[in-house]
C-alpha cells in the first residue's frame, strides 16, 4: 500500500487461520494514487459490486488466502452499518425458493430433524430471506444484521425478529439455539474464528452450522482467475474446502456434509452483477432487457459451497 496515499486506512495482519505472518502474494493491490475513505467504506456495502483491489495473499504456512493489508475494522463496521441495498432486497423471492428446497433436501441428508420448538438464528441475515425459509419450515427464527436498512427491510417486510449490530459475546444465553447459519458471511469477517467461537457457545450440544460461502478452490474460480465473479472488494477471505475445514475444526465443529450451492436468481441481475467481468454482460442485459426477459429465474453455481457442521466439542 505504500505511495498510495491511504495507507492510514489499512493494517498489516497475520493469518487469520493460523497466525502465521509468511505469506505469497497472488494478486498485488490495484488501488489508484486518489483513493478516498468514502471510496473505500462504498466498497463495503451491502452486496458491492466493487471489484476487489486489495493484496491478496496466500499463507505458506495453513494456505488460507486473505486480504493483507486490510482495511481498518472501525472503518469496515461503519460502511456494513450504513449499507443500502435495494437490488439485493428485490431478489428475495427467488432466495426464499432456493432456500427452502435446500432445508427440504439438506437437513434430512445429514439425518437432521429439528425438536418441537427448534430456535435457529441467520448471522448476517440481510433482508431475511432465509429466514422466511426456515420459519417456514417450522423454526423459531432470530436473525442479527449489521445493515440498518437491511435490518429494517426484513422486519417490516417480514414481521422477522432482526437485531441491528453484529454477533458479539453476551448477545444471547450460551446454547440457545438448534441451528445458526452464515449464508455468504464467513469470507467478510475480521476475526472468523471469534464469530465461530461465539456461535460454538450458542448451539445446543446436537445443534448443527451451516456455512456458504465462495470456493477459491473450485472449478470455476480455477477456471475464471481474476475473472471469477467473487473476487470482490467486500471479501476478506478466500477459504477452500480444506481451509474452511480447519478452521470450522479448530473451534470445535465437525463437518458433516460439503457440497455445491446452487442459487437462483433472476437472469438481469446476475447480469448485471457480472458487468465488472465479463465486457460482453451489459449488452447481453440490454437485450435480454428488451425481450422482457430479464425477471426469468436462472440457477447456478460459480464456486459457492455449503458446508453442514456438528457440534464436535
């Protein structure tokens, strides 16, 4: 970072896995000589469509990628806090159905069936989409989302029960919940083994974790490089499906099941969401557009893996 004018915005950090400070850079910083504290705080809102532009760097020693340096916690909390997001929030329909068939097909796979009165709790939960799904399929939901706008969203839309802020210790009773969930959060945060540490905590001893997030090691994000679509400004951490493994073992959690995430969502978005990669997705959108066909569902998968943990310890 250095020469570049905001590296007052930034810290050096060690492994975010293993604490080891050796690391290879795969990808070095492309920030531009006037880069601005707003620039910066507009990269992290909500479902960004920034592309990254930090260092990323691969640990020698766990082989965790990671941004490093990276940017100031105070700042990173004040942009989630202030993120407005309305395109996300117009997806919400084809979310809750890619979520419901997931609890129908997932949690009876890992031979799961929630008790009578089952408590589950969506870290990072946004509009709530998913936890229209899983109220839906008989849980008593509570969600935590660092949006303000976000969170009013879900509750006024949704009658949900969403707690403005961000999971911290003392928030609710140790084992107060059968099921927590982090869809698309694990790579934004800091300090990911503080956040597991604290859900280990609140699951009930047979309670269950389940984790997506964006695969650096999949197929797709091999194929795509510095092309893949989830190299964005607002990840922090690139786990693969060994990496993501160590560190859900490290607290006490016992992977069960790892498998593809297919999401659905409408075919303008997605096009819209890959402009900043793919030159040809604007005049695609713009066509598409024109033959009303941009609100038409389109599944797929560009490297988003779930993983579906046990409370080991």
């Amino acid at each position: 970072m250095q020469g570049l004018g905001i590296s007052s915005f930034f810290c050096a950090i060690a492994c975010p896995l293993c604490g080891g400070d050796e690391y290879t850079v795969l990808f070095p910083s492309r920030y531009p000589a006037n880069q601005t504290a707003e620039q910066l705080q507009q990269a992290f809102r909500a479902s960004s469509d920034e592309k990254l532009m930090d260092q990323l760097v691969r640990c020698r020693g766990c082989e965790l990628v990671y941004v490093n340096p990276r940017i100031d916690d105070v700042l990173l909390v004040e942009s989630y806090e202030s993120a407005v997001d309305p395109a996300f929030i117009e997806q919400n329909r084809e979310r809750i159905q890619t979520f419901s068939k997931l609890l129908k097909k997932t949690l009876p796979r890992v031979g799961y069936q929630p008790p009578p009165g089952a408590r589950l709790l969506d870290v990072g939960c946004a509009g709530g989409a998913f936890l229209v799904a899983a109220r839906d399929y008989g849980f008593a939901v509570t969600g935590v989302e660092p949006s303000r706008w976000l969170a009013e969203s879900g509750r006024a839309q949704y009658g949900l029960d969403i707690r403005q802020g961000i999971l911290s210790p003392g928030l609710f009773p140790d084992e107060s919940f059968d099921v927590i969930t982090l869809w698309d959060v694990i790579e934004h945060v800091t300090q990911p083994g503080d956040v597991l540490d604290i859900i280990h905590r609140l699951l009930k001893r047979d309670g269950l974790l389940l984790v997506n997030y964006p695969d650096f090691g999949s197929w797709m994000a091999r194929l795509l490089g510095q092309s893949w679509p989830f190299l964005l400004g607002v990840h922090l951490l690139y786990y693969t499906r060994s990496t993501i493994t160590r560190q859900l073992q490290k607290v006490g959690f016992a992977p069960l099941r790892i498998q593809p995430h297919f999401q659905t969502l409408r075919l303008g978005y997605i096009l819209k969401r890959m402009e900043p990669y793919v030159k040809l997705s604007r005049p695609i959108r713009s066509i598409v557009e024109r033959a009303s066909l941009g609100d038409l569902p389109v599944t797929y998968n560009m490297g988003q893996t779930l993983v579906v943990a046990s409370k080991s310890i």
